[in-house]
C-alpha cells in the first residue's frame, strides 16, 4: 500500500513539474519570439536594404507575428 501511495505522489509530482518546465519553455520561447520580431523590425527600418531583402523580412515578420501571445 505504501509502494502505491509512493507511485501516486510520484505521479503528481512528476506533473506539476512537466507543466511548470512547459510554462517555463513558453515563456523563453515568447521571449526569444518578442526579441526576433524587433530585430526584424529594426533591420526593416534601416533604409540600405534591397527589394529582396525587404521582402523577405516583412515576410518573416508576418510570420512571426502569427505565433506571438
């Protein structure tokens, strides 16, 4: 009986742990998700790039925009 009970915190505890690694690991993914959106923001404002570049940073920006919070 105690080897269950064991089994069953252990159960639990395990849990609670995976969920607040998955908060944790959200949370530095929206970090990381806020840090690339302004650094293609900020190369987007720099005037010395060309139409293919331009493009492909609005584009990644859309894309990025999409998965922020």
């Amino acid at each position: 009986m105690k080897q269950k009970n064991i089994n069953v915190l252990a159960g639990i505890i395990s849990r609670l742990t995976g969920r607040k690694e998955k908060e944790y690991m959200d949370s530095l993914s929206q970090e990381k998700l806020e840090r690339n959106i302004q650094a293609a923001k900020d190369r987007l404002e720099e005037g010395n790039l060309s139409v293919c570049q331009k493009q492909e940073y609005e584009k990644t920006l859309r894309h990025l925009e999409k998965y922020r919070k």
